[in-house]
C-alpha cells in the first residue's frame, strides 16, 4: 500500500510520509487467543481483540466474566496457558515500564504507614529503580499529578487517613507520575464518591488527546458507559469488541449475561 504524503499525494521524500494502516496498527495493543486457567477451571477462553492508542476503553462483563482475570494476564501478573499480548508489534511483558497499573482498592493494604507524596512517588521507581534518589523532574512530576487530581494538599497526610475517593485520587496520580503510555484500572469506580469519578473521567479523557491507551475494568452499565470510546464485553471468551454502537446491543448483552438485559438507554 503506498504512503500518503504529509503535504501532498505525490511527494517522494519519505521523510514527510505519514504511517501507512500497516504502520498504525502495528501501534495498537493487540491481545491474540488469550486463554487462562485457574486449577482445572478455564477463566479466560481464547480471547482476541485489538484496541489503538488515544482511546478509552471500558472492559464490561458480569460477575466471574474474567475482566479482572484478562488484565492480570495480558500484564503477566498471572499466567496464561496460550496466547499473546503485543504493543507496538512488541510483548507487552517486555515494556511494563510503559504501563501504569491500578489494582481493585479491595487488593490494596490502605493500613501500610506512608504518606500521599510516597505512594505518588513510587510512581517514578519504574523510570529510575527503587534504590535511587529522585530527581528533581521527578519530584515536579509527582507534584503536577498531585495537583492534576486536586489532591495536593493532602501530600502529607497518611494514605490511611484519607477517603476511599480521595486515596483512589492518590493512586491515579502515582499512575499519572509514571508517565507510562498504557494505562490500565481494575474497578476504579468501587466505594468513591461522585466528585472523584468525575475528575477520573476528566483526567482519563485528557490522557486520551495525549494519545495514552486507557483500559478500565467496570462492572457499572449505567450512565458511566458513555463515557467510554469502545468497549470490550466479556463472559469467559469475547462476546463483543469496538465501538459502544457495535457493543451495546441487546443481543450481546443478551450472550454475556443472559436473559434480557435492561441498560440505561432503555430505562423510563
């Protein structure tokens, strides 16, 4: 396929190219036959799908569907008994320093003795190792995330001491500290308040103009889903992936969660 010239159809300096489709897809997050398995229990059932940075991406499916279970594996924090996760043409196990990662706030131990600024700094520890001192790009780093998610104030206080809004606030600013390309969030939405899930849509929407890939696992198919630029609905194996037009229809949600399912665009 030929390149289309920045400037015009016929300029042969290759140098004012832009990217061909091969190019731009080789760009994308690509998941391929992913499959795990817990004991004898098949968890996630040969799931493919594709998703390009610049997007908001909403990860849907019923209780036990496997959202959890599919972005554990794809950042190899649990094992899969087949298939591939590449970015950038590359496996993406082999670029975790390009990838911000919030856990389920179930999984955190809130009662660990640090401070708002400490957590927001290991943020940087994938850029210059755990035994470093940080730098002064660093600390402004952490400020400017610190103040990103209005939680500047509080850089003092003890994370243990802060609202579950507030602390899930905390952990958005590590992440955005890290400056990674690929961001991923376990059920960010749980036990917050609705200021902080606005300043979260906010904050994930202005990492999207950044070009930033955001992966959030959400179990909420209310108004939240509008939010998102395309979805991916699991139950066990993919049910749909794409835009929420192609995802949202009544027969998909029929297949992953059974029965007829009332969302909010039907609701009176």
């Amino acid at each position: 396929m030929q390149s289309a010239s920045f400037f015009d159809n016929t300029s042969p300096n290759p140098r004012f190219t832009v990217h061909t489709q091969a190019q731009q897809a080789a760009s994308n997050l690509v998941v391929d036959n992913l499959s795990v398995k817990y004991r004898s229990i098949e968890a996630l059932s040969n799931v493919s799908f594709s998703v390009k940075p610049g997007r908001l991406v909403g990860i849907f499916g019923p209780n036990g569907a496997g959202k959890s279970t599919l972005i554990k594996a794809m950042l190899g924090l649990i094992p899969s008994i087949s298939g591939k996760v590449l970015y950038q043409g590359k496996p993406l196990v082999d670029q975790l320093e390009q990838v911000a990662y919030v856990p389920q706030r179930s999984q955190i131990d809130w009662s660990y003795p640090v401070t708002v600024w400490d957590v927001v700094m290991m943020g940087r520890t994938k850029k210059t190792g755990w035994f470093q001192r940080y730098s002064s790009i660093s600390r402004r780093l952490a400020t400017q995330a610190l103040e990103r998610v209005g939680m500047i104030e509080f850089r003092d206080r003890a994370i243990s001491d802060l609202s579950g809004g507030q602390q899930q606030r905390v952990f958005l600013a590590r992440a955005l500290a890290q400056q990674a390309e690929v961001f991923c969030f376990d059920e960010p939405f749980v036990g917050i308040d609705q200021k902080t899930q606005s300043i979260m849509f906010d904050v994930f929407k202005e990492l999207t103009r950044e070009n930033k890939l955001i992966l959030v696992v959400n179990h909420d198919l209310g108004e939240s889903i509008t939010h998102f630029d395309d979805l991916i609905l699991l139950n066990k194996s993919l049910v749909a992936s794409g835009t929420r037009q192609q995802v949202m229809t009544q027969e998909n949600l029929e297949q992953a969660y059974g029965g007829r399912v009332v969302f909010f665009s039907e609701a009176a």
